[in-house]
C-alpha cells in the first residue's frame, strides 16, 4: 500500500493542511486513513485533507511525502482525479 502526501500548505479554517492521496484506489486511501484515525468526513472528492499536526504522523505510517504538484498528476495518471466543479 502506498499513498501520497504533500507539505502542510494549504490554508483553511487557521490552520494549514496537507492532501492525503492514494493512486491505486479510493477502498487503499480510506483504509490507510482508518488506520491512522482520520474521520471519513476529511475526506472531499479524490483526497482526505490532513491538519498540518497530523502530518508527521501520515508520514511515520508510511505516506509518502510528495510535492502538491505530484499529487494532482499521481490522481489524474490513476484516473482518480474529480476536480472541483465537475459532475462525478
């Protein structure tokens, strides 16, 4: 199981967040979000947004860290992408 994420950048609600990705499957990433105790309703669209002080902790369970970049490809090469504004 791999799944992917990128630096703690991304403001909302005073704080920073990171996106938490798989580029296997949706079933990989709740799973691995599961484990590390991220309530499902983190999770928007393609990814689970993960608090900057949770970050340390996705990556010592095995994410892997990536730059944001990285991330939207990994999702659109996988096919997994839903980008904002788009019917599902």
């Amino acid at each position: 199981m791999t799944v992917y994420i990128d630096p703690p950048t991304w403001p909302g609600h005073g704080r920073l967040w990171s996106h938490l990705v798989s580029d296997v499957s949706y079933d990989e990433l709740h799973l691995f979000a599961e484990e590390l105790g991220v309530p499902r309703r983190a999770f928007e669209r393609d990814h689970y947004d993960i608090p900057s002080h949770r970050y340390a902790d996705a990556v010592a369970a095995g994410a892997v860290e990536v730059r944001s970049r990285e991330v939207v490809r990994l999702l659109t090469v996988a096919g997994l992408r839903r980008p904002k504004g788009r019917a599902q």
